[in-house]
C-alpha cells in the first residue's frame, strides 16, 4: 500500500501543495533550497501539520484534515532521520539505540548487539555522540531508527554534513541497507547525484510544487520541462523559435538546430547537457548539429575541464532574474583535461542528445 500524500501547506509568500503515492521503493524528492522538501517530509512525519488534505502510510490514515484526524508522531511509526542525527548527547552510544526499542518482548541485550555490528559501531556502545565522527554518528542514527523498526523511512538531506570522501562512502552504505529495508523510503536532497544512486523513483519540486514525477533514469533523460531540466544538471539552455516540425532556431545562441523529436507548440526551450558535445561527429554529419562558438572562459578541474563558449555575433544576454531562461547566452562543455581547444570554432551535437523541453 506505501505512502499516499495529498497535501497543503500555507505561509507567508509562500504555498506547498504536495500530493504523490509512493509504495516499496525509494523515492527522492530533489529540488533547490526552499522548493517545500524538508516541509514535506516534516508534514508526513507529523512534525508539521498541513492546512489541509490527507497523508496514510501502509492504509492507515495518519492526517485527515476534514475528518480531523491528526496522530502524533510516534503513533505514525515513522522513522526520520535529521540532517543532525539528533542523538541525545548526555546518552551512550549502546542508550541512544535502546530508547528506540518498542517491542518489550525483544530480548534488547541482542538487538542492541546485532544493530551495533550491523552498523560497524561495535566497541563504540559506550561512547557518546560528542566523541564520534559525522559518520559514526550517522550509523547511530540509523541503527537507532531501525531498533525502531518504522514502516516508513524518512531522510532529511542524510549526507549534508559529510565531506566528500565519507559522503560517498556512506551512500555506498545506505545502499547496501536499504536493499534489506522492506518499507518505503524518500529521500530529501539538493544533490542530484544522491538522488540517482540511491532512489527509483523520483519527484522534483520547485516552489512548493511538484513539477514532474516518475522513475529516475526516465526523468534525467528526457526531463520534461525547463525546471527538471536545470535541476538535474543541464547547464546548456536557450529559448526556441519554431521554424519546421524538425528544426529551431536557438534564440540564446543565435543558430539553428536539427531535432530527431518533432517539434510542438508547446516547445518553449532547448536543452544540451554539457558533457553532449564533440569537437567531430562520430557518425554520419547529417546526424550532428553544428553550433559555431568561440571561446570565453576555461575552468580546469581534477580530471576534466569546463569550456565556456559564445556564439560569434551573438550580444551578451543579460540574465535579470532566477525565472529567466538561458545561460547568458553562454555553452557550457565539459571535456577531458587533456582536449585541445586551440583553433576551436565549432561544437557538435547528436540529435538524439537534444532536450526538447515545456515552460
């Protein structure tokens, strides 16, 4: 059955309206800064409560606005685990994880002893929060939620207080443990690459609204409108005029571009993820589009480059606001460390790499 929202939650300048289903899978909810993620988990969770509308985990209706149902959370059975772990810091490793324990029956010597070894914190039942590391504490949260044992699973941007080296390790980890979970899982971030290692399925919200929803892979490739498509990474996009069922004039680089998809009226933009471009087409020429560029700025990084490329002839646009399309008129490639830009005048772009995309 999973997880059903249907909800709204007002506040000054700003509206969440969130409804989805989610059922035995893990669900990331992706968006910037102030889109309505955290809130919308907290109104699952019960730590906040919706203006209106209907939340049921598993069937059991936890929040009926108009039948004025509204449990608690802890008669939700819901797990959620806090940017901040929120472990009780006056208490032990081994006391933090026991609190959690519902089931008096449970021998808790054991569990304890299986969750600790499950969770790598074996020798560490005697410490306190304050004497571990960002990852050790993680583990503590986690195995405190799973003692637990919530039919629901809620992450509230996990790995945001984690360097880079333990935040991968640690989405290895929760991976590998999710894999055992038989309950639903969402999942909160603003890192898309979070998202698409951990989660199946996935909702990205902007402004308090959901803007698209489906499986993940689905929605990184064929984003279907402007906002998924910034949000999941595309740096390259240009507001389009129609000139044939095939055929757009990029009105943000100046240049005319074949498509493999037909056009439609409701077409507004283009979009060409930065890592599509080539210096040669490696098939047959009639398969590329050409856009003529010249070049601006070069950022090196560890491992590859980013060029940043004009349109020779095309003016500088000027961005005024965040809804504002483009990219000040500038391409974006992002190339091996060692390509040769020098004498670069044109990039290439296969037509099936193209995002046709909605406002």
């Amino acid at each position: 059955m999973g997880l059903y929202v249907d909800i709204k939650k007002s506040y000054k300048g700003f509206t969440l309206t969130s409804s989805f289903e989610s059922g035995k899978d893990s669900l990331g909810i992706l968006g910037a800064s102030g889109s309505g993620k955290s809130v919308t988990l907290k109104c699952i969770a019960g730590l906040i409560t919706p203006d209106e509308g209907v939340i049921k985990v598993n069937g059991k209706t936890v929040f009926d606005s108009a039948a004025k149902i509204n449990l608690p959370p802890q008669q939700r059975n819901v797990g959620y685990l806090f940017q901040n772990y929120a472990l009780f810091p006056h208490m032990t490793v081994w006391a933090n994880i026991a609190l959690a324990i519902r089931d008096k029956s449970k021998n808790k010597e054991k569990t304890i002893s299986d969750l600790l070894e499950r969770y790598e914190l074996t020798g560490l039942e005697k410490r306190y929060p304050t004497s571990l590391s960002g990852g050790q504490q993680q583990r503590v949260a986690l195995a405190r939620i799973f003692a637990y044992e919530p039919e629901i699973l809620l992450l509230d941007e996990p790995f945001s207080a984690l360097d880079a080296f333990l935040r991968e390790n640690m989405q290895a980890q929760l991976i590998r443990i999710l894999k055992d979970y038989d309950g639903d899982v969402v999942l909160v971030t603003h890192s898309r690459d979070e998202v698409y290692r951990i989660c199946s399925r996935l909702l990205i919200m902007s402004k308090g609204n959901i803007v698209a929803n489906g499986e993940t892979n689905t929605l990184f490739q064929n984003p279907p409108n402007v906002i998924s498509a910034r949000i999941t990474g595309c740096k390259n996009l240009s507001e389009i005029e129609r000139l044939s069922e095939y055929r757009v004039r990029a009105l943000d680089w100046g240049c005319e571009i074949e498509t493999d998809e037909p056009i439609d009226e409701a077409h507004t933009n283009i979009g060409i993820r930065a890592h599509y471009f080539t210096k040669t087409p490696a098939g047959a020429a009639a398969d590329y589009s050409r856009i003529p560029v010249e070049v601006d700025e070069v950022m090196d990084s560890a491992f590859d480059k980013t060029v940043i490329l004009r349109v020779p002839g095309v003016p500088h646009r000027s961005i005024l606001s965040s809804d504002k399309t483009g990219e000040d008129g500038r391409i974006w490639w992002i190339c091996e460390k060692n390509t040769d830009i020098s004498g670069l005048d044109a990039l290439y772009v296969h037509k099936k790499d193209l995002l046709l995309l909605r406002s």
